[in-house]
C-alpha cells in the first residue's frame, strides 16, 4: 500500500491565484474576482490527476500551522512575505482540500516538516511517496514525486544530508535565510563534494567569511525540514537541529 503526501500549501495557493480574475468596469475601476466553483472544480481536477498519474488512491494533506518555530529562531524569516496580498480564495482552497481530504497540521510547523515527519516515520503505514514541487523537501530520504515533471525519484540518506548542507551554505531568498555569504549553487556544490564533514566545512566557511558557528547553527535550524529523529510526538514540539 503506498500513501501520497501532499504538500497542501502548495495547491491551495496555485489554485486560489489561478482562479483570479481582473474585471475593468465602465466607471474605469478595476476589481479582483475569484468564484468558489472554480475553486472546487481544479481541486478536483488536479487530486485526480495526481492519484491517476501515481496509481495511489490514498491520499494524506499537509498544511502550515499559522505559529512558525522558525521565527523564534530568527526574528526575519519569512519577513519579506509580510506584505505581501493572499490570494482572495486560499481560506476556501485550505478549507475545502480539508474538508474532502485526511489532512494534517501540526502546532509551528510548516507543510514541509510535517511531510519530512510523515515520511520518515510509521505514523503511516506502507510505502510513503512526498509529493510536491519543493526542492526542500529533497532534504527528505524517501520515495518522492515531482507532479509537474510527472516524475518519480528517490533520496538516500546520503543525498538527503548533502542537501541539507547545501541549503544551510547557499540559504533561501524566498524564505528569507541567507545562509552564508559569498555562497551560491557552484561555490556551496563545490566545497560540499570534496568535505568528509559537511558539518565541519560548513562551520569554516562561516568563519572564513567573518561569522561564527553559532551563525552557521541558527542558519542550519531554520533549513533543516524536520524527519522523525527532529521532532518530540509527545509534547508536539520539534527538537532543534545539533550535530
């Protein structure tokens, strides 16, 4: 038995937008439309596209939780999407998708740590296939599924581990962190193929720029996605990331 697990965040978000509609009116004034059944309709489309293209009926759905662990780590991630407008319909979206699917939220944590928890614990039983268009989700070992590339691909826990390194190193301007400075795809890929210690390198380039391990630790913390082994499921809080 294989379960999909499906990055909730994602799908609502692109249906909510894909389903806005400027109207320019008579008067010369503009207004922003986006119809429920719409909505509906390419959720519908789109989940029985997914369970049609995997050949997996059971379906499990991941949403944020509104709290964030990572804000209590540094103050600004994510700051930069503060002011930024929702799509009119997202609300209905979530609400729907919750409502039509087995979903899961869990208290400050985002979509991606409750898959990365999903799918590297026996909270469900049988083969586990991550879907979603996030590449930080690759920091996950496990059976994964791209649903725009119609693709499916694996990640050892080797990979899973380089990956993580690499996003500590190169940070994320779409959620704020920037890792450590100077680094980018080549320079962060480079150093990482030839380190026995990624941990170790990863704390030296830190320091070579002028910063600390401390700095490296608090940049490690808000990349980590969460497995099973980074998370406390009797007190449902996660365990901050340490080497």
């Amino acid at each position: 038995m294989s379960t999909l697990l499906i990055d909730g965040d994602i799908i609502a978000y692109q249906i909510a937008f894909k389903t806005e509609e400027a109207i320019r009116w008579d008067n010369d004034v503009w207004t922003l439309h986006s119809d429920e059944k719409d909505c509906i309709k390419l959720i519908e489309d789109w989940f029985a596209t997914i369970i049609a293209d995997t050949q997996c009926e059971d379906v499990v759905v991941a949403f944020s939780d509104k709290g964030n662990f990572r804000k209590s780590i540094l103050e600004d991630y994510k700051a930069n999407r503060n002011d930024k407008r929702k799509p009119l319909t997202l609300k209905f979206c979530r609400d729907y998708i919750t409502k039509k699917y087995v979903t899961y939220v869990k208290p400050n944590l985002e979509a991606d740590d409750v898959l990365g928890i999903l799918g590297t614990s026996n909270l469900i039983e049988g083969t586990k296939i991550i879907v979603s268009i996030d590449k930080d989700l690759d920091q996950i070992v496990g059976l994964h599924y791209h649903p725009v590339r119609k693709e499916f691909y694996k990640i050892s826990k080797k990979e899973a581990d380089y990956n993580f390194y690499y996003q500590v190193l190169k940070g994320d301007t779409t959620d704020n962190y920037k890792g450590c400075p100077t680094y980018g795809d080549v320079k962060a890929s480079r150093v990482l193929s030839t380190s026995k210690n990624h941990w170790e390198t990863t704390i030296k380039c830190f320091v070579d720029q002028g910063l600390t391990k401390e700095d490296a630790l608090v940049q490690a913390r808000v990349a980590r996605i969460l497995r099973n082994t980074d998370y406390n499921f009797k007190k449902e809080i996660p365990k901050l990331w340490q080497q």
